[in-house]
C-alpha cells in the first residue's frame, strides 16, 4: 500500500496550499475547470463509452447504466455546477461569531478548511466534478474513489481538472484520484485517519454501511432514499398524479426518487386508478398493500413487509393504505430512510403536523421529492445529501464541509 500512503502523504501537503488559494483565483480556475470540461467533452466520452460497455458485458441494471452514462448534456451540466460554485460566497474566512470576555478576551470563531476530504462513490462520475469544485471552494485538497465501473471516466475528467491545476500554477494534488480498483485498497483507504480529515461515502446501503462500519476516519453519513409521498383526504388529485409522476419516473436511478406511496384511505378508490394509468405510461409495477390491492386488483400486486422498506430504483412503487395523517406519519417514520418525505395536501393544519413530526433531512409540502439536491437548494453542486444529525444533514454544500476554529486575542493575560 505505499502508492496509497504517497497518495495521501501528498494531499496532506497540498492542503495547506489549497488553503491559501484566493477567493479571487479559486473562482478563476473553477469556471476554467467548466469550460475545460466542456472542450474536452469528446475525450470524457470516449472513457465514458469504455466503461459503459464494460458495464453492459457485466450486466449491469439499466438503472446503474443511466447512474453512470454522461451525455454532452450532463457534462454541460456538471460544467454548469461548477460556474454555480464560482460564483457563491466563499466560507472560508466567515467570522461565524465574535464576542468579549469579562477579562479582556476577544473571541472569533472563524470558519476554516477541512483538510483532507476523502470521498468513496459508485457509478457517478459526475460526482468527480462536483466534489472537486466543493472541496477546492472550500479551500480543502481531496481524494476520490470512484467505483470500478466509472474507472475509465473518472481518470479522464481528473486528468482533465488536474490539467488546469497545473496550467493555472497550482498544485495538481489539492486533486487525487485512486485509480487501483482493488476493494482490499478501498478498506486501506478507510484507515488512513493521520492523513485524511473525513471521509464520505456516497451510494448504494452497501457501500456506505460498509463505510460507516470499517472507517478509522470520521465519517459523515449520506443515506439511501426510500422515499415517501403521502396524498392526504384533503388533496388535489391532479397535483398528486402530477407530483408523484414526476418524483418515481423523471430519474427512477437516483437517492431522491419516490418509492413509496401512502394514500387516506378516503380518497384512494379517486387516486389510484388514475394514478395507476399515468404511471402506466412508464409501466411502473403497483405492490399494494390489502386496501389499495382491492382497488387496483390485476393491476397490482400483493406487497410484502420488505417492499415497504426498499429502494427501489427502478420502476416499482409500494402502496399503502391509511386512516389519517398520523398513521402516516407513524408509516412513514418506521421505514423512511430520513432523507425526503412528502405531503400532498390543501389542509395547512395537516401539512404543519407532517412538517413538524417526519424525521428526516427534507420534508415537504406540495412538492417533488425529487427537490432535494443541492443544485436546486441555490448550492451550486453538492457533495452529498446527509442522513445523520451531527455536522451536517441534506444537501451538503460548500458550508458543510468546512470546519471552524477560535481566534483568541487578549494583551497578556494569564489564568489564576
């Protein structure tokens, strides 16, 4: 493992430098960063089609293959995230609070870099970009281990971005990339905790409950979605179709994506068959519980105690049948993975009890859970969406993956 100890002794080095970078220059390289990603577009999809007919000859789900497919499109919009990044506030610097003591002590909590980010992911080489564009924001060096799958695509786009580093006259490693695939590298790469200040997992539950259990390093959380979209006796059914087409089908292969439905049972006899005809434009399987499998019957199939606990990606969505927005809210609590939860109603007493009481990072009112991303929430891109309380919870942006220390000025005193 001494590439890898190199790997991380250099990005040690390079945290400090990355720490240093103006706002001015940082915001330069990073529209840079844009255009170059741009321009190049034909070299990253080139790797890109490398990796996606590995994919296929290993079959891999349709699901995964769109996680990992770029498009000119997509990369113009991976380059977009990062001109968004340019032009946000930068944090590091921010005097976060400020305040005298009795004995002359002036006291300033300044928000600072993290350090070292180490981010493990999946299939989404996109996500290289945008972690890069954030942490170097953030004034912080990273090291990223994408899955084998997007091995191919992840080394074109870092040696894209590293490319401008160097040409800016920066240092390339505030910029790294694992580029072994071998698992037995990932599991080392967890205890590097000297060198790396924290670490991230971004994917499937496999990936980050195995990152979560076998890091050395502090970790914070991004969960899976199991997502919820509760329709309420008091909503409008047209907007309910409309938001939970949208929320299951626009991209079936991401965190955010609805996977389950709990309907009043005063009103799924007028939801579902409508329901189930629009999704049937997707062809999506309906796994019902007894209630709303009476009502859908052929259409639909029985659904198990596992189904309500599953994320899905892919067209599937469970069904369940309750009595009020309590029993929601006590359905919803049990199998949520507290990422994104969902009430369709035109009841402003009902949606403030689903507001208040859903335990999860975002909960909304009217609204596509397919919302919760940082590019939509104004961050630019994101690094994440986290699950757990401590630190940081939903779309992590720029502000989320730094750190703070206190400036302390006095004029010579000393403790008695």
């Amino acid at each position: 493992m001494t590439e890898l100890v190199s790997l991380c002794e250099n990005a040690v080095k390079a945290k400090y430098k990355a720490a240093l970078v103006s706002t001015e220059k940082k915001n330069d390289v990073l529209i840079k960063c844009a255009k170059a990603l741009q321009d190049n577009a034909s070299f990253i999809l080139e790797a890109n089609s490398a990796d996606l007919e590995t994919a296929v000859k290993n079959g891999m789900s349709e699901s995964k293959q769109d996680r990992l497919r770029l498009t000119v499109e997509r990369i113009d919009g991976v380059a977009e995230g990062l001109r968004q990044v340019s032009e946000l506030p930068d944090p590091i610097g921010e005097v976060m609070d400020e305040f005298d003591r009795p004995n002359g002590l002036h006291i300033r909590k300044v928000r600072v870099p993290m350090g070292v980010i180490g981010i493990i992911y999946e299939s989404r080489p996109n996500v290289t970009a945008d972690a890069f564009s954030l942490t170097f924001k953030a004034g912080s060096a990273c090291i990223l281990k994408g899955g084998s799958d997007a091995i191919e695509t992840n080394k074109a786009i870092v040696k894209v971005l590293r490319g401008v580093l160097e040409k800016e006259g920066l240092e390339p490693d505030i910029l790294q990339l694992i580029e072994n695939t071998d698992r037995a590298v990932t599991t080392e790469f967890m205890k590097m905790k000297q060198y790396v200040d924290v670490l991230i997992p971004r994917g499937g539950a496999g990936l980050i409950r195995a990152v979560v259990e076998n890091s050395l390093i502090p970790v914070i959380e991004t969960g899976t979605g199991n997502c919820h979209v509760y329709v309420d006796k008091d909503a409008d059914l047209d907007m309910a179709v409309n938001i939970i087409f949208n929320a299951k089908t626009q991209r079936i292969s991401v965190c955010n994506s609805m996977e389950s439905l709990v309907v009043h049972k005063d009103i799924k006899e007028a939801l579902l068959p409508a329901l189930y005809k629009k999704l049937s434009e997707k062809n999506v399987e309906f796994r019902c519980d007894p209630e709303s499998l009476n009502v859908l019957g052929d259409n639909a199939k029985a659904a198990t105690e596992e189904d309500f606990g599953t994320e899905y990606l892919d067209y599937i969505l469970s069904v369940k049948t309750v009595s009020s927005v309590e029993e929601a809210i006590e359905h919803i609590n049990k199998y949520s993975t507290h990422h994104s939860e969902s009430i369709v109603t035109n009841n402003k007493e009902t949606a403030a009890k689903f507001l208040e009481r859903i335990d999860a990072a975002c909960v909304y009112e009217n609204v596509s859970t397919r919302f919760t991303d940082g590019f939509e929430f104004g961050f630019g891109a994101e690094i994440g969406i986290s699950t757990q309380k401590l630190h940081a919870r939903g779309p992590m942006g720029l502000r989320e993956i730094t750190s703070y220390k206190y400036q302390i000025v006095g004029n010579g005193q000393v403790r008695g």
